[in-house]
C-alpha cells in the first residue's frame, strides 16, 4: 500500500516527501565509513593515541549510529507496521533492545575490532605521527564518493519528490491525442500513480491509465483506500460507448448517467458483483472522440461522475 501510495511521484525516492527523515539515514552511515577509513589510516601510526582514539570510536560510534538511524526511520517503521495485521508491532518507542542486540552486522565488526586492538595494544608505542599525504587523498576520495554522491543523489531525490506532473507530459508526447487530467483533483481524492503509457482499452493497446485515491496522509491516519483507476484512447467517431459498456458487464444493463463534459453530456454505469464488493466502471466519450472509463470497487458512481467532471 505505501509503495502504491508514494509510487505517483518521479522516483523511488518520492518517500522522502512523507518521510523526509529518511535521506538522512544514508548521509549517517557514510560519514560513518568515513571515520573507519580515517580510523584505518591513524591507527598505522602504532601511537597510544591512535589506539584510544579507536576503542572511543568503536564503542561509541556503532551505538549512536544504530540510536540516531531508528530514530530517523521510525516515522516511516510506525506508519507501515500500523498496515499489518494488527497494530500490536508498532513500535512506541525509538528505543529498544534490538539496537543494541549483538546481531546487527555493525556490533559485530566493531567488537571483533575491539578484540583485536586489545590482543594487539602491547605494539602502540610509536609516536603520534600525521596521517600520510596519500592517506589524505584516499579520505578526500572516499569523502567525495560517499557522501558527496549521496547528498547528491537525495538533493535531487527531495526535489523529484515535489514533483505535481506525474509524468503527464511524457505520456502526452507518447500518445499522441490530448490525455485528460483534473484540472483540480477533487476533495479527497489524490494522484496514486504516474500516467501510464501502453494499456489496452477497447481493443487498442495504446491506452493511458493513471490511479487516483484516498491522500495517503489520510491513509496514515486511518483513512480507507478507494482506489479510481482511470483509462482512456482514442476512438473513432462512430464508436458506441454503451455498446462497449454492456459488454464489461454481463447480465448488466448499463445506466444512463449525466456527464457535463460527455457527448450527449451522457455517460454510462455498469457495476457487477465483485467478492463482497460491488466494482463500478462509468464509461463516456469526449467531443474529441477519447473514450473515458473509470473503475473502482469502492468508490461511489457520485464520485465517479465528480471525477470524471473534473477532467478536462
């Protein structure tokens, strides 16, 4: 449902728009492979210092790590593991045993260093020497690859999540007729996927389909999904629409419903029996021959038809 949900926007990433905090999280642990790098590089100097200063970070570094990463991810935790079977696994609280359980891959990397450096301490009495100028460059390098890309690749990932096309545009250029959107989505209603490219419709495989449902910050406050799946092509001008309605349902005689922005100003409900369900498909043609059908086993034919007027 989340995937669904955050799916309409430009990227993957589209997720930072409700869970900004997560971009944070790769930020974190690349400044944390930095630090072992740099720790690598100081530790050659084989100094009490060095030593120290390597134990402080092995012990320290993992736990506020493993604290500040659940701390980041914990929005996004709660909300899907309020979608499960029940909400007896959401987590309260951003502390609990398993951050600190041995298991992580973290713990055990840092204790095994830990071990070491303590079999090995008797070798650091050496001088607190300067880290190499090539160890320098290496860090440099290391910084640029690691965190440089990813602050990078997450600028553009916040800025791709701002996006309000939905890949309209693109799909516009591919198909080649005029694609109708809502000049504004209805009230409680929301794009939840990008314009798709390529569906079939009435026989033709050069259908545009998009989704629209309930916002999903509605959803992450109790909402109920109704998912409207919205298809459209072009047809020619001798094209029946309640033809093609009657035959989507069988057994089902097609109502007449008034559309303002349908030829006629007429449309056409079909809805048959789905589970425990009632699936409703309005299906119109415009004044510019595009054949229109909206689907959705939830939504009411009222909101359908409101949909469907907002198109333009």
């Amino acid at each position: 449902m989340i995937e669904r949900s955050v799916g309409a926007r430009a990227l993957a990433f589209s997720v930072l728009n409700y869970f900004p905090t997560l971009g944070f999280v790769p930020v974190l642990f690349s400044c944390v492979a930095f630090l072992f790098f740099y720790l690598a590089f100081k530790i050659r100097s084989g100094s009490r210092v060095s030593l120290w200063l390597s134990v402080l970070a092995l012990v320290v570094v993992p736990t506020l790590a493993a604290l500040s990463s659940q701390l980041l991810l914990l929005p996004f935790v709660q909300v899907a593991a309020s979608f499960g079977s029940s909400g007896a696994g959401v987590p309260a609280l951003p502390l609990n045993f398993s951050t600190f359980r041995f298991g992580m891959p973290i713990f055990v990397l840092a204790g095994i260093c830990v071990i070491v450096l303590a079999t090995s301490a008797r070798h650091f009495r050496f001088s607190n020497d300067p880290i190499t100028p090539k160890a320098k460059v290496f860090l440099a390098l290391v910084a640029l690859t690691l965190a440089g890309s990813t602050v990078v690749i997450l600028a553009l990932g916040y800025s791709k999540a701002q996006d309000t096309d939905f890949g309209y545009t693109q799909a516009q250029t591919i198909a080649g007729y005029h694609i109708y959107k809502p000049g504004s989505v209805p009230r409680g209603l929301s794009y939840a996927t990008r314009f798709i490219v390529g569906k079939e419709l009435a026989g033709k495989q050069t259908a545009v389909q998009v989704a629209y449902d309930v916002p999903f910050r509605d959803l992450m406050q109790g909402g109920q999904s109704k998912p409207i799946v919205v298809k459209q092509v072009n047809v020619t001008s001798d094209f029946n629409p309640k033809v093609f309605a009657a035959s989507l349902g069988t057994g089902s005689v097609p109502q007449n419903i008034s559309i303002a922005n349908a030829v006629d100003q007429t449309g056409f409900l079909v809805q048959k029996p789905l589970g425990n369900l009632t699936l409703s498909t309005l299906v119109y043609v415009t004044h510019d021959n595009i054949l229109v059908t909206l689907v959705s086993p939830k939504a009411l034919p009222e909101e359908l038809v409101r949909l469907a007027e907002s198109l333009e």
